[in-house]
C-alpha cells in the first residue's frame, strides 16, 4: 500500500542541496541521488512501511527515508 503511493507520487520525490551531499556521502555513491533512489524504490524486491510522518524505502543493502507529505528524499544509510 505505501509502496503505491510512493510510486503514484514519483514525480514529487525529491530532496535538498544538503540531502544530495548527504545521500552520496551515506552511501558511497557519485551518481544523482534522486534518481538512484527512484531505481531502488522501483525495484520489485523494495519494501515499505511507514512510521510517523516518514516512508522507510528498505531494498538491496540500504535504508531511504522519505518524507511522506512532500515526498523529499530526508536521508539514506547502508545497513
């Protein structure tokens, strides 16, 4: 069900100056944050629940926080 509504509202996920940074540093990455999270929260084997005002994105080897009334990538950490 969170899973839907995160991909029904995929045009509206995004983050911030310091959340692109923070995202890459988090997870070891050089590519557009933003985008490789939508990959991975595209990915058939991704699950979600939500807690609070946030949707935890848990897929593959890392954990995606998103904010679930504007949809803004918060952070993401390996596990």
């Amino acid at each position: 069900m969170h899973k839907k509504t995160l991909i029904e509202n995929i045009d509206k996920i995004h983050t911030t100056e310091m959340g692109i940074g923070r995202i890459q540093r988090n997870l070891g990455i050089s590519e557009e944050p933003v985008s490789y999270c939508i990959s991975k929260l595209r990915k058939k084997d991704s699950k979600v629940r939500k807690e609070g005002k946030n949707y935890y994105v848990e897929v593959d080897t890392c954990i995606i926080t998103i904010n679930s009334s504007s949809f803004t990538i918060i952070t993401a950490h390996k596990i």
